[in-house]
C-alpha cells in the first residue's frame, strides 16, 4: 500500500458525505412513523393489526427495493441507484401526504420503502468503493451517522407538529433530503470501481486521480482490473462459490440478528414503549423519544472515531453485549412493575429510560455502523451488489416480521417477555459475532477479498485430505 493510494483528500469526503445523505431519508422515515403512527391511529381508526400494517408496509417496499437494487447496481451503477432512489422517495412522500385513505398511505408507504431499501446498501456500497482504506471505516459509518441524524430529525419534526396532530406535515418534512440527495449525488462521479466491472478502466483512472489527488492511481488501479479479471462477471448462483459461503453467511447472519435483537422496535414503538411504562401524553413520549434520538446520534460519532481505531470486532461484542443488559433491564423492570413487588421506589418510567438509553447507545457503538460497513467489505467486487442485495432483503425481512409482531407478541408474552426474549437473541449475536466475524482493519477490497479465497482454499484442501 502506498501512502498515496491511502491518501485522504478533501473531495472523498464530500462525495461520501454527499453520498451519505440516503442515510438521512433511510434514519428519517424510520424515525417519523413513530410519533406520526399515534394521530394516524385517530385518523384511520386503526386497530393494533392495522397499526403494525401502517408501521411495516412501508418494510413490504424495502424488501422489493434492496431485491432489485443489487441487479440494478451492478447494471446502471451505484450512483444511478441512488439518483433512482431519491425520486422514488419523494414521489413516494407525497402520495403518503396527499393520501385520503388509507389504501392510498400505505401505497406511498410502500414506494418510500422501495426507496430506502435501494439506497439502505447501495450507498455503503459506493461510498466504501471510492474509499481509502485508511478511513474507510469511518466514511461507510457516515452513513449511519446520517441514519441517526434522520431519526433525530423525525423525532424533532414529530415533537413541532405533535400538538397540531399534523401527521402529513411530519411526513412532508422529508422532501427537503430527498431533493438535497438528488441533486448532490447528480454532481458526484461514479464508482470507479464500477467503472472497471463495466469495461471502463480510462474513466475509473480519471475518477481515482481525483478522489485521491495525485495522477499516479496505477497500482491501485491495476489491484481493481486483477481483482474484476479473476472474479469476471457474478450471478446469484456464484453467492455459493466457496470462496463466497463464509462472507455470505456471516452478512445474512449479522442482517438477521441487528433486527432480531429489537432496535427498529425501540425506533418504531420508542414513544409506544413510554406510554406502556406510564407517559400517557402523546406530546410527552415523543419529547421523550428526542432524548434516546441525541443519544443515538452522539455514540455513532464515537463510533465513527473508534472503527478505524478499536476495529470492527471489538466494537460489535461490546456492542451486542450491552444491548443484551439493557433488553435485560427493561424485562426485569417490566416485570416487576406487574408483580408486587412494582411498588418499588424507582418509578418504571426511568427504569424504561436507562434501558433504552443503554440499549440505543450500545448499538449505535458497534452493530449499528459495523453491519453496514462489514457487508460492504466482504464481497467479491463481482458479486458484491448482489450479495450486498441478498443481504439488506434479509435485513428488511427481519425487520418486517418484528416491526410487524411486536404489539402481537406484547399481547401474548407481556412487555416484559418480548424484552428478555431479545436479551437471548442478543446472547446468541454475541456468540455468532466472537465465533465467525474477522477483523477487516486496515485492510483493502482487495485484501479481504483474498483472505476469504485463501480460507475458501484451505478449508477445501482439508476436505481433500480428509477423503482421501
């Protein structure tokens, strides 16, 4: 490596904050159906069924969109995607706005989910393409950053327009990101690493000599063209190549159990969760919600600033392992609240406020970024967008069946049962995470893209040798 090709210039950080801002419509929407869902219900008097519908449908689009979006990255390039992306959510948001029934809402809901589920990766995905290595980490994390800014703003924006009951306006809201990604990402180049996946090398050159700002982009360059030459052209059917069943499923894995352990949960119901523990007012539970949003936003900076530091792997069973106490917090204060001994002196509201603050700011340090950053990482550039595809799909499927069952688990199990049942989901994330996850720090593209091969190989020779 050399310190050019390592060089961090200021154009980079624009493209990647540009880039980053899908982040922000991603964060936003998932932030203002929490507060919006409570005058929707009066609205549409909708019931708990119809709730989870109202909160999910938008996880139905979501799916559909990061399905095709891989394909369709791969096809038009990342930049195009996210062009895409960006006009989907806006006419999405105003069919969401404009709605009289409530059909019409979850078709705009739908189409906003569309949107966020193309953007949800393809922006990890290009922003880690035009990367250096030495920051890589912390410029895929911006994304993330910007996803808890979105849900910072959402919170803001419901918190103005709770006393008016004024839902549409909290939606409405969103067009402003939309248009500032539109745009941004127009005037941004594209993926060079694209570039040469198309055949292009003269263009990814060009774009490398600016990001980098040096004319000698030649080893880089010719890293990329060997690793494209060695791979060629991906399809479904190579996601299980040897080389590529390990990186497949440790990002299916980690998709599966950032959902599984609650967070869109905690995102979606936070101020549902308040009023179950006793903060009746709507205006007092989503004022409630803004506090858990700032904490979101200051722990994935420290993020941010420890990823290339601390490394990948350190952060996420720290990570995991708080959001695992704090599920642990709120089910024992959950359930204490509904025995006798609830008459305790510390009130279920602050119980209810620790865990979540705890179990926010333990996310945001590690399964947050990292997951986004890692399935990034750990593809084969051939077939990168579609496993990075297969990925988000099964992130935003286990997103849908928790944002959709979690008021019918409470029914069933009590708050206090779904709580510690995430508390167990979050030990085996822990165990997952110390058993497979390997630390990606420093390291190029195209350097774990040969630590995954080369272990692809061994693992194969020890089969060989143990047939024979």
């Amino acid at each position: 490596m050399t310190s050019e090709r390592g060089k961090v210039t200021g154009f980079v950080l624009v493209v990647a904050a540009i880039a980053a801002i899908a982040g922000i419509l991603f964060g936003f929407d998932t932030g203002v159906i929490s507060g919006a869902i409570l005058f929707i219900n009066e609205e549409f008097s909708l019931t708990s069924v119809m709730t989870e519908v109202a909160v999910s449908s938008v996880l139905v689009g979501a799916i559909i969109g990061a399905l095709f979006g891989g394909p369709l990255s791969d096809r038009v390039g990342r930049r195009s995607s996210i062009l895409a992306a960006s006009v989907i959510f806006l006419i999405g948001t105003f069919v969401v706005v404009l709605s009289s029934l409530f059909s019409i809402f979850l078709i705009g809901r739908i189409l906003i989910g569309i949107a966020i589920g193309i953007a949800s990766f393809v922006a990890p995905l290009y922003i880690s393409e035009v990367a250096p290595e030495s920051i890589r980490g912390a410029l895929v994390s911006l994304n993330q950053l910007l996803i808890t800014i979105g849900i910072l703003i959402a919170y803001g924006v419901n918190f103005y327009f709770a006393a008016a009951g004024d839902w549409r306006a909290m939606f409405f809201a969103g067009v402003i990101p939309g248009t500032i990604l539109l745009i941004g990402m127009y005037l941004m180049p594209r993926s060079p690493r694209w570039l040469v996946f198309i055949n292009r090398p003269d263009a990814a050159a060009g774009v490398l000599q600016k990001i980098r700002g040096t004319p000698d982009v030649s080893e880089e360059l010719n890293d990329i063209v060997k690793s494209v030459r060695e791979e060629g052209a991906g399809t479904w059917s190579d996601l299980v190549a040897p080389a590529v069943r390990l990186p497949l499923a440790l990002g299916v894995g980690l998709a599966v159990l950032q959902q599984a352990t609650g967070i869109n949960t905690v995102i979606y119901y936070a101020p549902t969760i308040f009023q179950f523990a006793g903060l009746a007012e709507a205006t007092a539970s989503i004022a409630a919600t803004v506090g858990i949003g700032i904490v979101n936003v200051l722990v994935t900076l420290v993020a941010i600033w420890l990823v290339d530091r601390a490394g990948r792997r350190p952060l996420l069973l720290w990570s995991v392992a708080g959001m695992g106490i704090a599920m642990l917090i709120l089910g024992i204060g959950f359930a204490l609240s509904n025995s006798s001994a609830g008459q305790m002196a510390v009130s279920l509201g602050l119980v209810t406020a620790i865990g979540l603050i705890i179990y926010v700011a333990s996310f945001a340090v590690g399964l947050g970024p990292i997951f986004w950053l890692i399935i990034s990482e750990i593809y084969p550039l051939s077939v990168r967008g579609l496993a990075m595809s297969l990925a988000t799909v099964t992130n935003w499927a286990a997103n849908f069946i928790i944002a959709a069952t979690f008021l019918s688990m409470v029914n069933l199990i009590g708050q206090s049962g779904v709580f510690l049942l995430y508390a167990l989901v979050a030990l085996f994330a822990w165990l997952f995470i110390f058993k497979l996850v390997p630390e990606t720090k420093g390291m190029s593209l195209e350097q774990i893209e040969a630590y995954f091969r080369s272990r692809a190989h061994r693992r194969l020779g020890g089969e060989e040798k143990g047939v024979e």
